[in-house]
C-alpha cells in the first residue's frame, strides 16, 4: 500500500437548507474541497449517505453527484454504513489510492435530514439500530442511549449535571465555527434545565438533526508536491470494527469494543499513543456516547471520562481538545455527512486554518466515527508534515 495525503476539503455549513436540494448541498461541498485541492484530475468518486432513499426520494447518489459537478465519465459509488457513512467513504477513496488503483479520488459525504417530519426522521434512524430486536420496542436512537447513559450513572456514581461539560465545550466551539448549526454559547443552567427527550438525556445531551455536505480529495503521496505548498497531511491511520449491532447483545454495554479495536489498530499503524494525538474529533452524537468514545480510544480509564470534562481537559487549551469546531453537539450531526466533516476538520486543525478554534501548533489529529449504537466504528489519525 501506498501513502496517501488529503490534498484538500471542502464543508457546507450544517442548517436546516430549505433552499439547496441534495444534489446541490453535495456538489457545493465537492467542487468547494477539488478547488481547495487545485483542482486536481479526479480517477473515481465515493459519496456517503445514510438515508437518502427515504429522506428525499433519492438513491444511486454516485451518477447523481458525477453528473451534477460535470464528471459525468468518472467511476462512483455510493458508500453507507449508517452514521459512520462518512468515515466509511473516506476509506474507500483511500483503499482505491493506496492500493494503486486511482491515483487522485473526492470523497464527499452529505444528508439531507430537514426534507423529512421529525417523527419520520427518527424512525429512518432507528434502522440503523437492529429492526428485529430493538426498533420492533419501540425505542428511538435517543431511547438506546438514554439507557447506556442510565447505566454508566448508576455503575459510577456520576449525575447529570457531569456531563454538561461535553455539551458547555461543544456549544463554546460552535459558537466561533461558521459552518455549525448552533453558534450560541450555553452555561450550566442552560444545560440542567433543557426540555428532556428520555431521561436523562435532554435536547443539551443530544445532536441536532440537520442537513450538510462535507468532502475531502485524496491523492497519491508521490504525486502530490505538485499542488502542496507549506504542508502536506498524510493519513497516518485508518482502521474500522464492527460490534453487534444490538446493544443487549454486547457482554459489557458500557465499552465500546469496535471503537476500542479500530483505536489500537490505528495506534499502531500510525506508530503513536494515546498521548501525541493534539486533538480528538469525537462522535458526540450523545454526551454519554463521547464519554463511552473518551474511555475506548484510550484517553482515559473506564468510568472517569467526565473526570476528564470536568476538569477542562477537552477544552481548546485542554490536554485533549476535543469536538474542536462543535463536534456533533454543535457543528451538528447530518448523520451519512458526520464522519467526512470530522476528517475535514481534522484537515482544517492541521493546516492551521481552524480561525478562533486552533489548536496550537496542532500536527497530528484523530478523528473517530460511530454507527449506530457502537456497531460499526471507524478511526482515521492525520498527520502535517511540513514541506
Ligand atoms: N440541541 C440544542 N437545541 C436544539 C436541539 C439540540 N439537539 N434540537 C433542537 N433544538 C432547538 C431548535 O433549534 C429549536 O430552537 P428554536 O425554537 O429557538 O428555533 C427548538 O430546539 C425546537 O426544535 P425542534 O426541531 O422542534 O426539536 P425537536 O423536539 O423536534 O427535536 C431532538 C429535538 C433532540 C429530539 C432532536 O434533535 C433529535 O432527535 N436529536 C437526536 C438525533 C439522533 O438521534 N441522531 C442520530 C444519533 S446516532
């Protein structure tokens, strides 16, 4: 296999777009990341979507997006793998480069949520929960969650009021982030006192529905001085798990195995430790889901995550910044579109372009994508190298 680089990105802002269509929310984000790449010749296309079957009438979103950006010749295909889709595109455009087979790809990933009732909407993600098993009770994605947050309260004595930092740093960061959903900064109170969805999970705990595009453009390590200036970012890692995609159906429901997995296999491809990452882009999806993440990636011991919040490690100046331009929480969560957007900001950090929300002197960045709840997860670890 072959390095590879991100030679550029490419990210609409997330909102409710009641203007742009799929196609365009999609487009825009890719000839958005391809002129920030140079505009480099393009071999195939990935794109990552979720629900576009059912949210907006739409499927076979490869042809869709190739002939929309005026690449009607180029191979593409779409990619889903629940809210992972994003990562999950990305590491196919990188497998198709690093195994020789393209040598430059855009990989873009976009959900279009807002076409949908919210009753609706829930029930489309719910299917990436075990429709047998789970979604057959009734419950919602919120729902699941809300048990595993339950559980971890009552296994290590934590109370709600512990994990508002994880929402507090999100919304902080999404209030300098021009691309996030919500730019408005909330305190404790505003935290505590948020109308409850299933508790303890209330609208503070949970991301938002929206619609967003982000994409990236891949290309052949060897190849690409030709468009690089001050600096190149290689991917350094790229590991994926899966785990049951029941919950009941785990030994343990409070650790996440593939995120666990997919973490060391990144560690160890990258030949780093949890202790050089400069900042951890994390599936907030819900606060307990980034405490879940925090612990399985390594960062921190079981049951102490919100130690960690709670001291103010996760923020900006933190010993692990995390959700650095709002994380799901804020920046929001178009859920195909999710992982992409991580990566993209990733990129973003380490080019040093991330405006109020740089991490100083940031060179190496990892970014982990959830599917459902813990079933399906994906690591990628970015590193700058200067030119
Ligand atoms: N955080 C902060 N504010 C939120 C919010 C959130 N997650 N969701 C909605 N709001 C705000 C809206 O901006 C709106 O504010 P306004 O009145 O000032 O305009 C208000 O709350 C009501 O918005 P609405 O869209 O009617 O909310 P809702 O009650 O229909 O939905 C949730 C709220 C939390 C139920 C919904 O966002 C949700 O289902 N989130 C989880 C999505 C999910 O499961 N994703 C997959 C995870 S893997």
């Amino acid at each position: 296999m072959r390095p590879v680089v991100v030679l550029g990105y490419g990210m609409m802002p997330v909102d409710e777009h009641w203007n742009l269509s799929l196609r365009e929310l999609a487009g825009n984000a890719a000839l958005s990341a391809l002129e920030n790449a140079g505009t480099p010749p393009i071999d195939a296309i990935f794109i990552g979507n979720m629900m576009s079957g059912t949210a907006n009438h739409q499927q076979h979103l490869g042809a869709y997006l190739a002939d929309w950006i005026g690449m009607p010749m180029v191979e593409a295909v779409r990619i889903e793998a629940a809210c992972a889709s994003g990562a999950a595109t990305f590491r196919a455009g990188l497998m198709a480069v690093a195994s020789g087979e393209a040598d430059s790809v855009l990989v873009t990933a976009a959900e279009k949520m807002t076409d949908s009732p919210s009753d609706e909407i829930s029930a489309e993600l719910a299917t990436a929960a075990d429709a047998d098993w789970e979604v057959e009770t009734g419950i919602s994605f919120v729902g699941l969650n809300a048990l595993l947050m339950q559980r971890y309260m009552h296994e290590y004595g934590w109370t709600k009021e512990h994990f508002a930092p994880f929402s507090i740093n999100a919304h902080a960061n999404g209030a300098r982030n021009p691309n996030a959903r919500f730019q408005k900064e909330i305190g404790l109170a505003t935290y505590m006192n948020a109308a409850m969805v299933a508790p303890p999970i209330n609208i503070m705990d949970a991301s938002p529905v929206g619609d967003g595009a982000a994409a990236c453009v891949l290309m052949a390590a060897d190849m690409a001085s030709h468009f690089s200036q001050n600096a190149i970012i290689e991917v350094a890692a790229s590991a994926s798990a899966t785990d049951s995609l029941a919950v009941h159906d785990r030994n343990d429901a409070l650790w996440l195995n593939a995120a666990y997995r997919s973490a060391i296999d990144a560690y160890s491809q990258a030949a780093l430790s949890p202790a050089e990452i400069d900042l951890f882009e994390l599936h907030d999806a819900f606060s307990i889901m980034a405490a879940l993440s925090l612990e399985a990636a390594g960062f921190t011991e079981r049951g102490s995550a919100p130690r960690m919040a709670l001291d103010g490690e996760i923020g900006l100046l933190g010993r692990l910044p995390i959700a650095t331009m709002g994380g799901l929480k804020a920046r929001g969560h178009p859920v195909g579109a999710t992982g992409m957007y991580q990566i993209a900001e990733v990129v973003q950090q380490l080019m040093h372009e991330a405006g109020k929300n740089q991490v100083d002197g940031a060179r190496i960045g990892m970014a982990q994508n959830i599917g459902g709840s813990g079933s399906n997860i994906l690591t990628h670890i970015l590193r700058r190298v200067d030119l």
